[in-house]
C-alpha cells in the first residue's frame, strides 16, 4: 500500500509540477523530517520532527504537495503500528488533517492545482486507510477522537460517494460514528456534521444510522440545547434530521410511529420576542423539516401520496396549523423570513386537503374584543405588508385555500358586499369589523386617487383565487356595483369595470371616453398589446384577454361582436404579431419554470445566513427593475396557468378562423354607383345595376374563400408575413388540390421508407447467406484434405506391402483385403458427409433464389452480389478434381 501511494501521487506531481529533479530546498526538508520519523532512535526528536512536519505543511502549498508525495505511508504507518505512543498518534493526525486543509491565506488563480483536494483524492482511494481511521474513533484519547473525525469529515466533503462506499463495508464502521453522538460536546459537535455529511442522498446508510437510534439522539440534543433558543448545534441537528427525511418515507413513517412529532412542534413554540440571528435560522430549519414531512417522500414512492395524508393529518391533530399562524400571522416581531416560510408550510398544509381546509377556515385569531377569522388576518397581511416577499407568501395561502374548493370560493364570495361610500375612502387601519368581502372590496378601490394601485393590484389576486372555475363565484362578482353613479354610464359602476379603469392606470395609460364601456377597454387592451414599454408576460398576458373576449363574445351589437374585435386586432395590431406574442410569452423564462416542476434547494448551513438576512424589496426596488416581471407572477404562473394558456391559444386560432370565414353582411354604405346618373335611361340604369351586383358577388365569394384560407394558414403558422402565400392561394380549389398533393407525397415518401427497410433486410440476409455459404465452400475443403490425406496413407501402406513381399516373408497379412476394407469404411464416411453437405446446399439455393427475386424486385444486381461466391466455389471444386485425379 505505501509503495502504491509515493509512486501514484509522485504520477501527478511530476505531471503538474515536472520533473523531481526541480524539487525545491522545502522538499528536501521534509523528506528529512520524514526520514526523522521513520527511522529516528529518539523518542522525543520524533515527536519534535512530526510538529515541525505539521507546521511547515500548514503555511505553504508546496508543502502540502511534497507531504501528499512522500507522507502518506510515513504518517499511516504510524497509526497503525504505533498505537502506544499518543503523543506521535495526535501528531500524524493533526499533520492529515492540516495537509487535507486548504491554506486560506493562500491566493491563488481557479486554475491551480489545490494540494488539499489532490492529498484528499489520494487517502481516500485506499479503503485500508479509512478502516484504519474508523479504528481510532475506539481509542481513549480525546484528541485522537477529535482529530480522526476532523480527518474523516474533510475526506467526505471532498470525496463524499468514495467515503459513504468505503464505511458501508467497514464492520460497525456506522454504529461507531453513531456513539460519537453520546461523547464530550466537542466530539458530539462533530459527530453531527460528520453524519450530516455522511448519509446526504445515501439510503442505505440513512436506514442504518435511523435503526441506530439517530432520531431518539437528535431530539435529546436539540432539548438539552434549548430548542429554538439553543446555538449552533440545534441548527446542525435540524439539518441532520432534514437530510434523514428528505425522498425518504420509510423514514418518515418510522419518525410518525416511533417517538412521534410532539418533539419537533415544541421547537416552533415561541419562548419570548426576542428573535437572535440564529434563532431564526433554527426555526427556518425546523420549518423546512414541516416541509419535509408535507411533501410525503419521493416522487418514484408509490406511497408517498398516503404518507403525505398521514404527515398531514398527524401534524393538524398535534396543533401544528395554530404554532404556524401564530408565527407567520399573529407575532409581529418575528423576522420577514420567518413568517414568509411559516406561511407557506400552511398553504402546502392546506392544499388538497378538505379537512385542513375547513380547520383553516374555522381559525379564529386575536384576542376579545379583537377576534377575527384568520382568513381576515391574512388578507390584512396582503394589504398592509410593505415586504413583496411576505405578500406573495400571504397570497399563496388563498391560492392553496380557494384551490378546486368551491365551498370556500362560495363562503369568500358570499361576504362580497360594497360598504357605502364613505367607508370606501376610510383608511386602510380602520378596515378592522369589516367582512372579508367588504376589506377586500376594500382594497380593490383603494388609491385611485393617488394614483398608488399597488394595494389594488393585490386584491385583485386574491379576487382571481376566489373566481378560478367557479361560474358561480364569476356571475356574483359580475353583479356588484360600486360608489356613486357615474353620469358617463348613466348607472352604478360595475366592479369589472374598475377593474379595466385601473389596469389602464397602473401602465400609464388612459383610456378614450365613448358612450360604451366595451370601446375604452378595447382600445388600452390593443395599446397594451403593441405597448414596447410592456414586458413580455404583460403583453403575452393582455393578448389572452383579448382572445376570450373572441372566444365568448356573444354580443350580436355593432362594434362589440367578435368580428369587430378581430377586425380591430387586425388593423390595429396584426393577426402575425398578435400571435406573436403568445409565442414570446410561452418562451419567456418566468413561463418556463411556471410549467416544470423545481426541485426546491436543501436548506444547509451555508444558505442559511443569507435567507435569514432576507432584505425586503420596497416599490423602488421593483420600479429600479426596468422591464422585469412583477414578483406576483410566480405565483399566478404555475403549470396549471400555462395549461390553460396553450389551449386557449388554440381555441383562439379556431375562433378567428371562423370569424374571418362568416364575416358580417350588413352594409350601411351605399356606393355611388347603385344612383341614376342623370340622362341615363331606365334599361340602362337596370343593366348597369345587374353587371355591378354580378360583379361584387363573385368578389365577396372570392373574398370568402380567401379570407377562410389566410386565416387558417395564419392559425397554423402562428406568426410571420404571409405576402408570398397570399399570391400563390388564390381560392378554395387550388388549396384542395395542394392539400392533395402533399398528402399522396406523404404517403409516397412513407412507402419508400418501408421499401428502404426491406432492402436493409434482404441485404443483410444475403450477407449473412453469402458468409454460411462460405462457410460450406471452408468445409468441403477440409473435406477435400482428408480424403488426400488418406489416399497418402493407403499409397503408403501400399509401399510398405510391397517392401515387405520383396523381403521374402512368409507370414504378412492379406494387403489387399486390408486396403479394400479402408477404402470401403472411408467412402462410407466421405458418401455420409456429402450426402449431409448437399442437403444444406439444396436448402441454401432455395433460400438465394428466394433472396434474388426479392432483391430484383427491388431493383438490385443479383449477379454482382453473387459473384464473389460463385468464383470461389469453381476454384474449390478445380483443386478437388484435381487431388482426386
């Protein structure tokens, strides 16, 4: 093993480095403080030279490097034969660790070499070396624990599978880590990140360290801590558990059955207002661990779904849902973060789940006279937060809540009631009696005098929530009217209206003043769309709106049926770049990740200062964001959304198609040339009128077709100029007939396909034919040389009869019977043979002739493929005449 570690690493030192001869004067001074250990008479000089050794390798990376090319075995060999010696035990170990140990004084380019990670590749290859340290966690010694731990967590964060393969075969390699848990605090302290480190996305060996008692050792520790007030080593616990819950529901299920949740719900208790740094990422980690169990296991766990349910229905009986509102809701002084993640453990607590959904909605919070439903609570977050990060948690609660729950929808809806007017103009802290309906309603009026629509614009999310597919919810909010008559409308205000009003506002935009309210609404929609001050999914998002109102328009009134809105999408904006924008839209990436599933990143210690620091966006910091999408949109574009968008894309094409093919007939211009020109006779003025009505038939029918016809090219291509097309279409029969055409080549090019892959298979076959027969030509003349070969040995034996009867002996065998019986026995064999040999051949010609009409049919050379073998065949049969002769 030592000869295999100096000339491996020396391999990749020279490699780097060049030649041994360049070693530098600090190579050699630890080549003689290795020559010092190994081979020194005094105790006490060797221990001096391994604490020099351990100084020099600590400061330079050169060091490092001649260390990792010469120190390993010397160090190793220590530990191994040496155990009595503490002192020299402690110092070859601390003397590994600092050469696995980056130097961070050290500045050096990304493309160096890093000693550190090149001495961690090579111990870690040796599995003789990690048994060894495995070995040492038995020893007495604290220091020798200490730094064996040390040295094993540096090999696991460089080399992680290596060293997770390597402890699985090592006899109580786990259960030996494991007591490290019950040892003096230090060594328990990095026990903990040693484990962490240990069974990260390691099954197997999260199910040893699980039956080892880890879940009863974690509990014991985050307790004896102090739970969410303790330090650091809660933190490393939490993470620890999270990481033997993570995909893993068997773990899930024995953590449920075993000892139960109580003990994590009790860390999210809050125990004053005071909120350290660490606490919140204590209680960030135990929330995630909530997450974890929400989540129910792996997405290939056939039962994840059932252990999901469980999780859920434990986690609600242990009063879960009332720890996560007093913390995302209720406490004022916990941190941004805190609440934001506290609120979405309750929406993924909620989601799908009609129990949990009636418990949220029975939730009352405050204190008397100050009760209130939690609801009500929550949408006063959405209102009220100056933190963008905290409104879209808050909005992801009523997402999930109004999520396929129609009685929910129904209950929210029922509470939609306009408050007089002057309500409407109260500020927003006096909105405390109110219903959900009228707070919201609330919200959806505020700031139109102002011009701040940033309240408005959240209460229209929630107002969405309600509404999605519920045609109930939908027809109620269509009825409600709001303030004061507006003269303009000659009646109350429509809500939707406002709506528009609004919307037209927040881009900057105002709309015209007509006598209808279909007109302005239309007109900023299609400023919206061409609007280069848009972002994508603003202009993506308003062109959908203009598609349904396309879609189910029903209005048979001038100016406000569908083909006006066509028409006008049409003129004002272009069917190609109309669609276009769909297609941005669909490319962007915010739609993108809407419509894939994200794996959510692991919660660990090096991103959890950072989410605990989380600084909360103020409207300057959005409007400093140039083109960029509002926040909010994350939440409104899940795969659902996008679902919806791709079909109503679709339906949208279909519909314009048949706008354009059923245009309107009525005509309320009269042109000049129906009137009677002065001094025209009568006949002549009827003659006229019949040769200009004929005329204008055939243009509307020619028109008809043509507009049927771009239309649906254009639904089909879904953007660009259509000039060329347009030219080369010129009606309804010539499309046929390329319709057609394209069909019959289609299936002409299908049918050359399977042609092609007949003639890959019957050329394959004569391949494998033209080789068997090959195969039969090697065979006959084997045959060939065994005949030769025994009419040699009869000649032979011919020879030696006759020496025999020219010696004058009396008493010889009868040579000719003997030769006769030969002869006889070896036609026999040679008659077998051929007979076996040309029944294979017989087949075999079947088989070609079949081949070789195939292959004429297919237009193939028969006799070129063919005449390699006959060739060989008439020079084998030759050479057999000949030796026969």
């Amino acid at each position: 093993m030592k000869m295999d570690l100096v000339s491996g690493y020396k391999g990749v030192v020279g490699l780097v480095f060049g030649n041994e001869n360049s070693s530098s004067n600090e190579d050699s001074y630890i080549e003689r403080l290795l020559d010092r250990i190994s081979n020194g008479k005094l105790a006490e000089d060797r221990r001096n030279a391994i604490t020099e050794l351990q100084l020099v390798v600590s400061e330079s990376n050169s060091a490092q490097l001649a260390f990792g090319a010469m120190g390993f075995p010397v160090m190793l060999g220590v530990l191994k034969e040496e155990r009595d010696d503490i002192e020299m035990v402690r110092g070859a170990l601390e003397t590994l660790v600092t050469a696995l140990t980056p130097i961070s004084h050290v500045k050096g380019s990304s493309n160096e070499v890093q000693p550190a990670l090149m001495n961690s590749d090579l111990l870690s290859r040796e599995a003789e070396s990690i048994s060894l340290l495995i070995s040492l966690l038995s020893e007495d010694d604290f220091y020798v624990r200490y730094y064996t731990l040390q040295l094993l967590t540096a090999l696991l964060t460089n080399f992680p599978q290596r060293l997770q393969e390597a402890i699985l075969t090592i006899p109580r390699g786990i259960t030996r880590l494991m007591d490290m848990l019950m040892d003096r605090e230090v060594i328990r302290n990095e026990a903990l990140l040693l484990l962490t480190h240990l069974i990260h996305e390691a099954e197997e060996i999260q199910k040893i360290v699980v039956f080892e008692g880890a879940f009863e050792k974690i509990f014991s520790i985050i307790k004896e801590e102090g739970g969410s007030d303790g330090g650091v080593v809660v933190q490393d616990c939490l993470e620890l558990l999270n990481n033997l819950l993570r995909n893993n529901g068997s773990n899930q299920i024995l953590l449920r059955e075993t000892i139960g949740l109580d003990s994590l719900i009790s860390i999210l208790k809050l125990r004053g207002s005071n909120f350290t740094q660490q606490k919140t990422i204590n209680l960030l980690s135990a929330l995630e661990t909530i997450k974890l169990l929400i989540m129910g296991g792996s997405e290939t766990d056939p039962g994840k779904d059932l252990n999901r349910q469980a999780n859920k229905t434990t986690l609600v009986q242990k009063k879960v849902l009332d720890y996560l509102l007093m913390l995302g809701v209720e406490n004022q002084w916990a941190p941004v973060a805190v609440r934001c993640e506290a609120m979405r453990c309750i929406g993924d607590l909620i989601a799908g789940d009609s129990k949990n959904l009636d418990a949220l909605g029975r939730k009352f919070l405050g204190e008397e006279p100050q009760v209130e439903p939690a609801l009500n609570s929550i949408l006063r977050i959405i209102l009220r937060t100056s933190s963008m990060q905290e409104f879209v948690a808050a909005d992801y609660v009523f997402k999930s809540f109004c999520e396929k729950n129609a009685d929910g929808q129904s209950m929210l809806a029922s509470t939609l009631i306009p408050q007089p007017y002057p309500m409407n103009r109260a500020p927003l802290e006096e909105d405390v009696n109110m219903s959900f309906g009228s707070m919201l309603l609330h919200g959806l009026t505020w700031g139109e005098t102002d011009g701040d629509l940033e309240i408005c614009s959240r209460a229209a999310s929630v107002l969405s929530h309600v509404l999605k597919d519920n045609l109930q919810c939908k027809e109620r909010v269509l009825q409600i009217e709001i303030e004061a008559p507006v003269p303009s409308l000659g009646g109350p205000e429509p809500l939707m209206h406002r709506m528009v009003k609004y919307l037209a506002l927040a881009s900057s935009m105002k709309s015209k003043d007509g006598k209808s309210d279909a007109r302005p609404h239309l007109t900023y929609l299609l400023e919206l769309v061409s609007s280069s001050s848009a972002t994508v999914c603003i202009r993506g998002l308003a062109a959908v709106v203009l598609g349904e109102c396309v879609i189910y328009n029903k209005s048979s009134e001038s100016g406000k049926d569908a083909f006006a809105i066509v028409d006008a999408v049409s003129q004002k904006v272009g069917l190609s770049s109309y669609f276009l924008k769909f297609d941005e839209m669909q490319k962007s990436l915010i739609f993108i990740n809407a419509g894939s599933t994200l794996t959510r990143k692991a919660f660990t210690r090096s991103s959890a200062a950072s989410m605990a620091d989380i600084q909360d966006e103020d409207e300057n910091d959005l409007s400093e964001q140039g083109n960029l999408d509002h926040p909010i949109l994350s939440s409104i574009l899940n795969s659902y959304f996008v679902n919806l968008v791709t079909r109503l894309e679709a339906d949208i094409r279909d519909q314009i198609v048949e706008v354009y093919s059923h245009p309107k007939i009525n005509v309320a211009v009269v042109p000049a040339e129906l009137e009677q020109k002065t001094n025209e006779s009568d006949s002549d003025y009827v003659k006229r009128l019949k040769a200009f009505v004929e005329k204008q038939c055939s243009e509307i029918q020619n028109l008809l077709v043509r507009n049927a016809t771009l239309a649906e090219d254009l639904a089909k291509t879904g953007g660009g100029q259509n000039s060329q097309s347009e030219q080369r279409v010129s009606g309804g029969s010539d499309r046929i007939q390329l319709e057609t055409l394209r069909r019959d080549l289609q299936e002409s090019s299908q049918r050359i396909e399977i042609l092609k892959a007949e003639k890959a298979k019957v050329e394959s076959e004569a391949i494998m034919y033209r080789n068997l027969a090959g195969k039969i030509e090697s065979d006959l003349r084997s045959l060939s040389d065994a005949y030769n070969s025994l009419e040699q040995s009869n000649i032979q034996l011919e020879k030696e009869m006759k020496a025999l009867k020219s010696g004058g002996s009396s008493t010889f065998p009868d040579v000719e019977a003997i030769r006769a019986e030969a002869r006889e026995e070896a036609q026999k064999e040679s008659e077998g043979e051929l007979n076996d040999l040309l029944v294979c051949l017989g087949q075999e010609q079947s088989k070609v002739d079949r081949l070789s009409a195939r292959l004429l049919e297919l237009g193939e050379d028969v006799d070129k493929l063919l005449e390699g073998i006959g060739d060989d065949t008439g020079a084998a049969g030759d050479a057999e005449d000949e030796d026969t002769d």
